[in-house]
C-alpha cells in the first residue's frame, strides 16, 4: 500500500517488533497493512487487525481497541470486536497480553499523526 500513516512498535519482553501501515483518505482506512517479526500471537493479532480496520472510519480503531483491551482484562469476549473473540483467551497468560496488544497500541500511534511518520 501507500501508507499515509504508519508506526513501529516493539515488545522487548518477547521479541515482537511490528510495523503498522494505513492508508488514509478522509477519514476513512482504505488499506491496511503490517511487517515485522513476532510471536504468533501478535503476528495474529496484526492480521486481524489490519483485516479490522480496512476500510473502516478511523473514529472507530480506538473504540475497537479499547473494547479489546477490556475483554483481555475482563475476559469478556463481548466486549472485543468479533474477528478478536477466539484472542481473548490470550488472558489466560499474562506474559501474552502484550503480544496480542502491541499491534492495536502500534496502530494508535501510527493514526494520531496527520500524516505519514516516522518509524518511532
């Protein structure tokens, strides 16, 4: 894609390093995209998301992490977006939760800027 948007973040505790690409116009994420190398379940994780969030209003990526980062807290699937549902026994596993976060705090950094930034 052409991103207009796009941040990188790592999780030292497991290795993960992700970077996190979109294409905005309008408010709307017309693409999606990811790379890195990471654990399964954040490799996952960045799929879903970027799966997620294409093609959707960028309004909504931050209700859509906030209610998965309460269901990996509370355990209650409900409350993350249904592609993410079967990720939410990640909570079983403390050490894990990072994992499957870290692609949804990467992409929060990469939408708060106007434009494209640079890798943080």
């Amino acid at each position: 894609i052409q991103p207009t948007h796009e941040a990188e973040g790592h999780n030292p505790v497991c290795g993960d390093s992700v970077i996190v690409r979109f294409r905005v116009v309008r408010g709307t994420i017309e693409a999606a995209a990811f790379s890195g190398e990471s654990c399964a379940i954040c490799t996952a994780s960045s799929a879903l998301l970027c799966r997620h969030l294409a093609g959707g209003r960028v309004m909504a990526a931050e209700a859509g992490r906030d209610g998965f980062a309460a269901s990996i807290r509370s355990g209650e699937a409900s409350k993350a977006p249904e592609l993410f549902q079967p990720l939410v026994r990640v909570r079983r596993y403390p050490a894990r939760v990072e994992c499957a976060m870290l692609p949804w705090d990467t992409a929060m950094m990469a939408l708060e800027g106007d434009h494209l930034s640079e890798s943080q």
